[in-house]
C-alpha cells in the first residue's frame, strides 16, 4: 500500500547522451518547482554508461559534481541496461520493470535530453515496464529527434523547410568530393552543418566556405551517422511552445511567440548554457499580429503532423528576405532550466511553472489509462 496519497513522481535526470549535465539544470528546476503537498519526488540519475543510481543524496551529489555517479563507498546501481536479458540481475530488473500498487513509483517524469534520452529508446523501456511517464511516446520522440525525418514529414504537410542535403557517414567517407559539389552547386554558402539526432545546438557549425566544409562535417559526424547540411538563411529565430489538452477532442494549447536573439553568431550550446549573456529571450516576439498568427498556427499543425504527445517546443525560421516562416526542428523533451524557453512561454500564456508540471503528469497519467484499457490478446 502507498504510504501516503502523494503521488509518486520519479525524476529522471542525467542519461547517456552530450547534454548530460543540461539535464541536471533541467531537474534541479523541475524539483523545486513540483508542488510538494501533492507529490512525492524520486530522483533517478542516469549516469554516463546508463546506470540508474536512485535517491535524493545522489542528486545532491550529481548537482555538485555536475555530473552523475554513485555516491563514494556505494557501487550499487538500481539498474543498468547490461542487466537485461542477464538471470542472475533479474531481482533488480523486477524493481524497474514493475508496476503495481507496491510499486516504487506512480508516474516517471523524464527530464533527459538528446540521444538514448528522448529520441524513443528511453520511452520504449518505460511502454514495456508499463509505467506513465511524462512526454511523446516511442513514434513522435524518434521522429523528433530525427532531424531529416521531421522535415521531410513537414514538407509532407505542406510547411516550408529550409534546402538541405543529408550525408550519411560511410558516404562522406568515400566520396567527400562528391559532397562537396552538390553543397557549392545546390545550397551555396553559408550553410549549416548539424548531426540529425542530437539536441542543444551540440554538433552544429555554421560553414562561410568551401575551405571549413571538411572540418565540420567530420565534427558533426562524431555525434551521429547522419548529418544535415542546410542553406543559411537570414532568419529572426522565433519558438512556441505546445501543450496537449486535458480535454478530450480539444486542441492544444499554443502559447504566445517568442524570440531568441543569439549574440554569437548564431544559437549555439554556449550561447544557450555556458554563456550566460549567450541570447536574449523577447515574450512575446516583437514581430506583427499576422507572423504570430502563421507560427502558432504552424506549430499546432506540426505537434499534430509529427503525432506529438504530452508537450513540445516548435523552432521556426522567420526570414527576413521572403518573409516567410520555415520550421527548423521541435523538441519534445524541451529544457526546463531556469532561462529555457518552454516554461517561459507557457507562463507569459498563462500557466505557471507549477501548473504546467501537474498538467503534464495529469496527462502522463491519463494516457497510461487509457492505454492499459487496450486488448493485447486475441485469445
């Protein structure tokens, strides 16, 4: 029996992917922010080799360390994916892979980012333990971190993405001439390079010529088999944040539009995390009533396009020269540190920060309810 009516909330934080330590940022502000009359939190820290360490000295620890890992003298994990498939680890994997009334917890809220993280490998393991967690399932976490699926989904939709050519890395291997051409003729620079499944700016390099072509394609290669190179536009950089109804046959809540205007020379990882003066956020955008009408409207048919659940943050592209709106990429497992987007948005639509948790885990566990009501047998 649950010891309290306090629903159990187990933050998931850390993970295996390049934007470990923005995860930590991320659930500190989620845990201080859960409203502690009605939730009970676990934090859960996934380490760097994809150990699960459970419990609140752990995150103290992690925080601390900016990283996370067990605590000095205790080398136990509550689960690591080597365990799977393993008999003699089989108690441990019952723990997570459970759920009943005794259960650890009620609900799991993942506050991870990048690959193994939100890309739909995370929320595979937690649909096969049948637990409600937070967020899109399997489908709309792997289409969104794709980033050439994505677009080419929008472009199916009929929402304009900006030209782009894919490179996969034993192609570029052989053939980086090749390449190298059909960017000069098809693109012309600039152009970015980015990896295709990867978060946070992380990978991406902004190409003048021909001559830093090599260089950045060989660094977005280490982050991801698949790359995309993109034509530069001259764009003013405007987000909007999506979240799913409670009610039924209700569409989406979109918030107000707003802006990101980078001091680097673009919107980098440092600009975002480690430069604290990086970008200045305007809420809403200082753009026409019009433009705002066209990006909320864009951003609801884009969470709905690419089957989003739970929440997601649009990234869109306004460019100056055409005056159109062009999608760059959504995030379904948007940050949530204390200068992140999604939050704010939400707030200056008029949800609080506290608000929006509960109603992302009313819906974590409405989904999970629903699902639990489907026939899995034929017999």
């Amino acid at each position: 029996m649950k010891p309290s009516s306090k629903i159990r909330v187990a933050v998931l934080y850390g993970g295996r992917s390049a934007e470990h330590e923005v995860s930590l940022q991320s659930a500190s502000n989620v845990i201080k922010h859960l409203d502690p009359s009605r939730y009970e939190v676990i934090p859960i820290g996934i380490d760097k080799q994809g150990k699960w360490f459970l419990g609140k000295d752990v995150f103290a620890n992690s925080l601390e360390q900016n990283v996370v890992s067990h605590l000095p003298g205790d080398g136990h994990a509550w689960f690591a994916p080597e365990w799977i498939g393993n008999p003699a680890d089989g108690k441990h994997i019952n723990e997570i892979m459970t759920y009943t009334a005794g259960a650890h917890f009620d609900v799991v809220f993942p506050v991870v980012h990048g690959t193994l993280c939100e890309d739909g490998t995370l929320q595979g393991l937690l649909e096969i333990a049948g637990l409600p967690f937070v967020g899109c399932a399997v489908l709309s976490s792997a289409i969104g971190m794709d980033k050439d699926v994505a677009k080419r989904l929008a472009l199916s939709g009929g929402i304009r993405v900006a030209p782009y050519l894919v490179i996969k890395r034993n192609r570029w291997q052989h053939n980086r001439e090749h390449y190298a051409k059909q960017i000069a003729e098809h693109l012309s620079y600039p152009v970015f390079v980015k990896p295709s499944n990867a978060g946070s700016s992380i990978g991406i390099s902004k190409v003048k010529n021909a001559s830093e072509l090599e260089a950045a394609v060989d660094d977005a290669l280490r982050f991801d088999t698949k790359i995309l190179v993109e034509k530069g536009l001259n764009v003013i950089e405007l987000e909007v944040a999506v979240l799913e109804s409670l009610e039924e046959n209700t569409d989406p809540i979109v918030s107000v539009v707003g802006e990101i205007r980078p001091s680097h020379e673009f919107y980098s990882y440092d600009a975002k995390y480690v430069d604290e003066n990086g970008a200045q956020a305007f809420i809403p955008a200082p753009v026409s009533d019009a433009i705002c009408e066209e990006a909320r409207r864009m951003a609801k048919k884009l969470f709905e396009t690419l089957e989003c659940e739970g929440m997601a943050r649009v990234d869109l592209f306004l460019n100056k020269d055409d005056n159109q709106i062009y999608f760059n990429e959504i995030n379904t497992l948007p940050g949530f540190t204390k200068i992140s987007m999604y939050p704010k948005l939400m707030e200056a639509s008029g949800m609080s920060y506290s608000d929006l948790l509960t109603h992302l885990i009313q819906l974590a566990i409405k989904r999970h309810q629903l699902k639990s009501q489907l026939i899995r047998s034929c017999i």
